[in-house]
C-alpha cells in the first residue's frame, strides 16, 4: 500500500477546509472504490 500525498488547504483563520491529491491518485483510489462497489452488488446477486 501506498501513502498518498497530499496538501491542506487552509483559510484565513488557519483552519483546514481542502485537501489537494494528485490527479492520477484520485482516478486510482476512484477506480478502486468502484470495483469495489461492483464486486460487492456481484455478491449479493449471487448470495
């Protein structure tokens, strides 16, 4: 596993309101939660 880096947004007040992440990272966490998601409706139309 991999750690992802990332970058806090902060506003004025110095409180956190984003986080920045490498493009790339995003598709491959998004790719992630989607197969994810698919294998779990595959098992419960098997189940």
């Amino acid at each position: 596993m991999s750690l992802i880096k990332k970058k806090y947004i902060f506003n004025k007040q110095h409180n956190k309101i984003a986080v920045q992440i490498l493009v790339d990272t995003f598709k491959q966490n998004d790719e992630i939660l989607e197969n994810y998601a698919l294998i779990q409706l595959m098992d419960e139309k098997q189940g």
